[in-house]
C-alpha cells in the first residue's frame, strides 16, 4: 500500500522536490524537474504540488500546467514566478529554473475559505495586494514580490494573492534567521524633516551612523548604504517583535542627516544596523540546531529568502542553503527569493526585510 513502509525500514517520505536550471524554455525545465522529484514518491500518488519558475516573467503556458496535472492526477497545483528558486539540492537566482514540490498523503494543499482563523496560510502575493485587512486575516508564512510575479491555481491565472492551507502537518515549527548586525543602542527621535532624519535624541545622525560602524566598515573608500538600515522600533512594540528595517537612501553632508525611504513615526525609537554575513549564517546555525532539536523530524521545509541573502551576499555561496544541507540532509525544501518575507511573530504577520525562514512540517510523532 502506498506509503506504508516495509518492516524494519523507515517510512516513505511524503515529499520530493525536483530542480532544473538552465537556457530551456520553462516547459522543459518543468518536465526535467518532475523527472527528478517523481522517482523519490517512490509510487505514492500526488496529492498536491507547487511549482516555482525564475525568473520571474518567465513566460508559462497554461497547456503546460494541464499537462501536468494529468500526468500526477493531480487537482491541487499551484504556480508562480519569482525572481529565485530554492531546494535542498541547489538554488538559482536571475536565471531560468523550475523547482517542483510534490505532496503525497496525508500532506496535501486546501483552499482558504471565509472561515479560516488559526490556521496559517501558505501566501504568496506581489507587494501592492499586501494591506492590512488581508494582511491580518490570520496567520501567514510566505513571500511579497514585484510587479512582474504571476500565480496560477490548477491552470487558471490568477491575479494574486495566492493562498492555501496546508493538511496533514502534525506540527509547523519556524525557523527564523533574521541577519542583522545593530550598531547601537535604540534612541529616541528628535529631528526630522520629512524623510530627511537629522538627529536621534541630541545626537545628529550621520556622525552618529560613523561613529557606530565597525572599524573593517571605516576603512571602506564608500558608505555602503546597500547594507546599511535604520530599525524603527514603536511605543507598546512587543519586545520579541523585529523592529521595521528602512532603507538609508543617501547622506545630506550640509546638515549631517540621512534621508530615508519614509519617516520615522515622531514617537518611535530607531538605531542603525548592518546587513552582516557573519551574524546572518550565526542566526541561522542557531535557528536550524534549535529546530533539529524539536521532535517529531520534518517531512518536509518551506523557504522564503530575500533576493538579499542569496550567494553574492555570502562572497559566493549561500550558507544558509548549505547550513540547511548539514542539519537536515536529504530532507526535501523548496522555497523562493523575494523582496520581502511574512511571518506570524507575536500574535501578529509581519513583513520581514533581508531575513531567511525555513517553516517545518512533520506529518507524524516519529520518523525513521
């Protein structure tokens, strides 16, 4: 019977994932992934399956999807583009791939419906479908992209967002890597002018942000605002919740400010921060041992990284991908870049910034 096991071996895997790279059109891609992940069901029938394609306005035919739903007799597919892919067997970012995840019983994938409350929502939408009645529904884990992401459910377009539950998971665990480096103690905000933020208590901002960086970041012939962020943290903020991570878009050297993507809220808090390789790949060892630790064993991962935290980030290869490979070896993920991340933190969906999330699903209490 599908997916029992024989006796005295572990059970069979309730997921696979398969990935394709290369200069092929995606409909190729797609059939070369599903080569790699069907084999590894070991005949157990697909109850559901995603399929992520890069980059993101990779042109998909709907014919492509039927086809595939017909050859896993399938009715559960859900489809989108991002900017990367992600599985445990490697990752691809700005470059044509199809990474495919397959679920077979009891794991499958359900419609949300008006009465969904506590569960949490797989969500997947463009950054303009992101408000705050939709956002605060109930809980989510997933991603926000730009403009050029598509979704299809089954072989529908869809305009977006997409969503489903996840069935069959005896527990979800999060796996939250947040990779931020602070520079210094958060300070109340004093001035500011518009976007343009000149002092924090009596401090003026830009000596403040020189005086706080590390001495290797100094010695640096440019600022490198890329990696540089102001955290705004807000009045009765739970004290476990990320603070908002906003952009430093230039220095004002006549008035010694910063001018930011938005204001500061006039009652917040805010300190700056670094974009750290080192504290990235620390906060994710310390999260993948935590989640190692937690029984019962996953079947299978969710990942949602940003487009900031890929190779180039780490000077070649993305750690955390490889920290997932040491810790769970052989366990099946799939996930996408994206230019933000929502998670469940404190009773509340945030969106995260420059973050890596690995969510856990286990189908049973022990695993062989």
């Amino acid at each position: 019977m599908a997916g029992k096991a024989a006796v005295g071996r572990a059970p069979l895997r309730p997921a696979s994932t398969g990935l394709a790279i290369g200069p092929q059109a995606p409909q190729e891609l797609l059939h070369r992934a599903l080569a790699r992940a069907i084999p590894k069901l070991a005949g157990q029938p697909v109850s559901a399956a995603l399929c992520l394609f890069s980059p993101s306005l990779a042109r998909i035919a709907p014919e492509a999807i039927r086809q595939v739903m017909r050859q896993l007799a399938c009715l559960r597919l859900l489809v989108a583009t991002v900017p990367g892919v992600i599985t445990e067997e490697g990752y691809a970012i700005g470059e044509n791939a199809c990474a495919v995840l397959l679920l077979a019983p009891p794991f499958g994938l359900s419609p949300v419906t008006a009465q969904v409350q506590d569960q949490t929502i797989l969500s997947m939408a463009r950054l303009e479908q992101c408000h705050g009645a939709w956002l605060q529904r109930a809980p989510r884990m997933g991603f926000l992209s730009g403009r050029g992401t598509r979704f299809w459910q089954n072989a529908q377009p869809i305009p977006g967002p997409c969503e489903a539950l996840v069935e069959g998971a005896v527990r979800l665990q999060a796996a939250y890597s947040p990779g931020m480096r602070p520079l210094n103690t958060p300070l109340a905000v004093s001035l500011q002018e518009g976007n343009l933020l000149l002092r924090l208590e009596r401090y003026s901002a830009l000596p403040l942000l020189a005086q706080s960086l590390p001495f290797s970041i100094r010695e640096e012939a440019r600022l490198p605002l890329e990696r540089l962020l102001v955290g705004e943290l807000r009045p009765g903020q739970p004290s476990a919740a990320p603070p908002q991570w906003i952009h430093i878009r230039a220095t004002d050297l006549n008035r010694s400010g910063l001018w930011l993507e938005r204001s500061l809220a006039a009652d917040a808090r805010a300190f700056f921060a670094l974009r750290d390789p080192q504290v990235a790949e620390r906060d994710t060892r310390m999260a993948l041992s935590t989640a190692r630790a937690s029984q019962p064993a996953p079947d299978f991962a969710w990942v949602f990284s940003s487009v900031g935290r890929d190779a180039a980030f780490f000077s070649g290869s993305d750690r955390d991908h490889a920290l997932w490979q040491e810790f769970f070896p052989g366990v099946p993920c799939i996930g996408a870049y994206d230019l933000a991340e929502i998670a469940p933190i404190e009773e509340e969906n945030r969106i995260l910034r420059y973050s890596k999330i690995f969510y856990l699903f286990s189908a049973q209490t022990e695993y062989g």
